[in-house]
C-alpha cells in the first residue's frame, strides 16, 4: 500500500504544478445536446495563486515548493516505482 501512496503523492505534485487544465465554466443543454465553455488551460498551482482568498503565506509555499520540483525526476521516480523502463521518444 505504501508503495501506490508514494506513486499518488508524486503524481499530484505533477499534475498539480506542471500540466495544464481546462476547468469548464458552463454548460447548457438544448435538447439532446450539450454546449461547454471552457476556461483557458492553466495549471492548479497557478488558479491558486490567482485566487483573491488565497493569502501571501499560503502563495509563498506554493511558489517555494514549485521551485524545488523537477518534473522529469518526478517522472522518473514514478517510472522507477511502477517498475516501467523509460522509453526513448524519437520523431
């Protein structure tokens, strides 16, 4: 167990700080179909920050811990972990 908590804690530091999200902001239905509006594609790290209930102390913390992650060794680590070898992308 302790092994997919370690797994899950890498993977939220991942996609928490450096991949993108569209949150959506709307959505009607006319009929069977269903319109989305969706936000602009912005990192939780960075809606955090831009969140006016957010405090210095708390938006300090965030910016602190971002510049001590490497998203390549997280990835790495998580590879290691799942027992994935890492694959070599060529294009």
């Amino acid at each position: 167990m302790w092994l997919l908590n370690r797994i899950w804690v890498l993977q939220s530091s991942l996609s928490n700080y450096f991949c993108p999200q569209q949150k959506l902001i709307s959505k009607v239905r006319d009929g069977a179909k269903a319109i989305k509006k969706y936000d602009t594609a912005t990192t939780p790290k960075h809606r955090a920050e831009q969140h006016e209930t957010v405090t210095v102390e708390d938006k300090a913390i965030l910016a602190d811990t971002y510049v001590r992650l490497n998203p390549a060794a997280i990835q790495r680590q998580i590879q290691a972990l799942t027992g994935v070898p890492p694959q070599v992308w060529t294009s």
